[in-house]
C-alpha cells in the first residue's frame, strides 16, 4: 500500500483547544456516554481504505476470536478526512470512535491533546511489547511518556536500483556489491555520475531531489523542532540533508520530475531514472508505473543506513466504551499472527519482526530478478531510528521543500533558498509557541 508522503502537502490541523475549547483538563477515561458506539453491540472503528485488512475486519464484525461478545465495526473515511473528522468529534464530546487509526505523521499531532486518547500501558501494553520493533514501540509515546498509539505497519527504506542501467556504466551491479559502494550519501553522488556519463541513454539518477532530501532526515533522530519544542530546523543535521541534495541537482543527476505524474512514470518505464530511495510500499506502486522493467531492478541498503519513512498506529480515544474490550481487539488485530495476514492480503509491513522468517514473506520476487525483498526491508525495518516528531513538524518542514522545488524547478539560488526557507519555518511554527 502506498502511504501518504510525509509532511510534504498538508499544514497540520489545530490542536483540540483551538477548535472547541480547553479539551485537556478533562477527565474521565472510558467516557462512553461521547462514544460513537453508544447503545450499539459493538464497538466503533474509524480507518482509511488500506490501512486495515477487510478480511480481519469481517471477522471483528462477526466478533473478535477469542473474546465472546466482543464486536468490531469500521467505518471507513478518507485518509486526508480522518485526523479532522477525529479532532472534530473530540472537539464536540460526541459520536467520538472507540478506536481509530493514526497515519505516521498524525499520530505527533494529538500530543498536545494526548489526554483524549488512553494510556495503553494501563491496559497491560508491556505484556506484548516484545512482539514489535523496538523504534515503532518507542514512538507510540507522549513526551510526557504516555503511550497514545499501538503498532500498527511500518514503511522501511532501501535504495531501488536498475541493475542493467548500473552494469552497462561499468559500475558494481549486485545488491552486496552495491552496498559496499555505495556506503554513504557522497558515494551515491559519485555512482550516480558515473551512471550519467557511462550508461546507455545518460540516465539521470534520481527523479527528483526532494526524495533525498526526505531520506536524509528520516535517518536522523532529530528532524525541525525537538521534544523541548525548540526549532531546530537550522541546525547541521538539516543543512546536510539540504546540501547534498542541491550537489545531486548542481551535478546534473536529478530528473527534476515529479514523482506519480506521467511523465514521472514515462521516465521510470523508459529508463530515465536509475534508483529510488524510497520505503517498502514503493514496491506495488514501482510496478505499476513501470511493469516493463521487471526483472532489471534490484534493492539494496540506503546509503548511510536505514530509515522509516510512512506506516501507522491504531489509538483508543477517552471516550472508549470498553477500554479493556477496545485493547483485546488492538492485541488481536495486530498480533504476529494477523499482520502476516494482513501482508499477504494487501502488502501492510508488519511490525512484528518474528514473521519476517516466515516462508511467506521470503518469496522471491520476479520484478527484483528473483531477489527477495523482505531481505533488505527486514533488516532495515530492525535498525530504523527512533525519530521524533514534533506537533508541529509539517508546519516547520513545508518551507524547506517549497524552497527545494524553487531550487530545482525554477532556478533560485540555493543560498538564497535555504535562508527563506528557515526564515519562513522559523517564523511559521514560532506564532505556535514553538521558541
């Protein structure tokens, strides 16, 4: 399944206070009397199509294995909808959901709000939480260390690669020999140069720098405001992310295209673009924008090492009927068991790294020469950095890739760009309280 891109369109909505009121001081945990599935047989699920699988959410509507008289019911709303339409009930104290899914770079948005949604150690979380990575565990916390989210997939990165493009430029071609090479950032600009200069047709190699520019950060621990609600934005970790990705663009090897339109996949299908980097549910999407190169592309790790880029959490609001219910479900649904499931029906990388050895998931892949992905995406899925994010990242973060598309697509100066776009986050996420 492809995720939404991190932090790239989207400004982030209002915290709960801006919207109907102080909603913080409230207490009352298992509210029901605001919950959607008041006077119901079940309890309410609020989900995006593809975030969750059909089939286990059949079953939960006919009652959860396990837990008698316990029911499910999702109500499916549109990914872009669902963060508002959840601060919209928690701003009216009504028709709240039981449960509901968090999309990565949404779940960071409930934190000044965190009161809304329930502690899930209280529920008896630590009891299962050797069964999930160790980074997606970390992240379902508050600053103030409640536990808001529980693991739901995960989206690990790895560098796509077109073997042939790599093999005609004289340059290494298998996955190991590749990842040796190309240790670091750096080494990638010069394999790219030597790919431009050397390979059939100069492919560039990249489509654009923003991807870079993303995966740099993702790998960082830090990304534009701290946990201390500091902007951090101007700092080193920023900058390098920034620089290497205009040295791609100043060394001709960006396509400068942008990616899901059609001449982003006229170029993937006529061998324009020699990688991607990129996470895991890339895979579907590569092959359906390019399904006449199967067999010449090939995965290997990131330069530099490892990131998460997309994937999501499930959460419990206050207003839960049966909070115990509600967690019984959440352990269920996300069991090893269920998110094996929930990969072969529709791609979703469990969080749970004991399936990665199952013979399902260790297919080879035709489209990869036959390599199997789980290979590179497993590793890389137990490395991944615990990264945090700030409520008020996307506000922070939208100006650097504005001025990055200014670079590349209309000419700006670099220098000139890099200053604007601190100047404008500094500024932007500054009238939110952040020093």
């Amino acid at each position: 399944m492809e995720h939404r891109r991190l932090s790239r369109r989207r400004l982030l909505g209002v915290s709960l206070g801006g919207v109907g009121g102080a909603l913080l001081g409230l207490s009352g945990c298992g509210a029901s009397s605001g919950s959607a599935s008041a006077g119901t047989d079940h309890l309410s699920l609020w989900y995006w199509k593809g975030s969750l699988s059909d089939k286990l959410l059949a079953t939960a509507r006919r009652g959860v294995p396990g837990r008698a008289g316990l029911r499910v019911r999702g109500s499916q709303i549109p990914d872009g909808d669902i963060d508002s339409k959840v601060r919209t009930s928690l701003a009216a104290r009504a028709y709240v959901p039981d449960i509901t899914v968090a999309n990565s770079d949404n779940l960071a948005t409930f934190f000044p709000d965190e009161h809304e949604f329930l502690d899930l150690r209280e529920l008896g979380a630590e009891k299962v939480r050797d069964r999930y990575l160790d980074w997606k565990w970390k992240s379902c916390f508050t600053p103030s260390g409640r536990m808001i989210g529980f693991p739901l997939d995960a989206g690990p990165t790895a560098l796509y690669y077109r073997r042939d493009l790599f093999e005609q430029a004289g340059l290494a071609y298998e996955p190991a020999d590749i990842a040796e090479a190309v240790p670091t950032w750096e080494k990638f600009i010069a394999a790219g140069k030597g790919l431009r200069a050397k390979a059939p047709g100069k492919p560039y190699l990249v489509s654009n720098i923003g991807n870079v520019f993303q995966q740099i950060l993702l790998q960082s621990t830090r990304q534009f405001v701290d946990a201390d609600n500091r902007f951090i934005g101007d700092q080193e970790h920023v900058r390098r992310a920034w620089d290497i990705s205009v040295e791609i663009l100043r060394q001709g090897l960006s396509a400068r295209i942008t990616d899901g339109t059609p001449d982003y996949n006229a170029a993937m299908s006529g061998s324009r673009v020699g990688t991607m980097t990129t996470a895991v549910w890339a895979v579907n999407s590569l092959k359906e924008s390019a399904p006449k190169t199967s067999g010449a592309w090939r995965l290997t790790t990131m330069p530099d090492g490892p990131g998460n880029y997309g994937g999501s959490y499930m959460t419990l609001t206050r207003y839960c009927r049966d909070p115990e219910a509600g967690f019984a479900f959440l352990t269920w649904l996300l069991s090893p068991e269920n998110q094996l499931r929930s990969y072969q029906e529709m791609s979703l990388f469990p969080t749970t790294p004991v399936v990665y050895a199952d013979p399902a998931m260790r297919t080879p892949d035709p489209f990869f020469g036959g390599q199997r992905p789980i290979d590179v995406f497993g590793p890389a899925a137990r490395k991944a950095p615990v990264v945090y994010f700030s409520p008020y990242e996307e506000s922070a973060n939208t100006p650097f890739f504005q001025e990055l598309t200014n670079v590349e697509m209309l000419g700006k100066n670099p220098g000139r760009a890099w200053r604007d776009a601190v100047n404008t986050a500094e500024t932007t996420v500054s009238r939110l309280g952040v020093s």
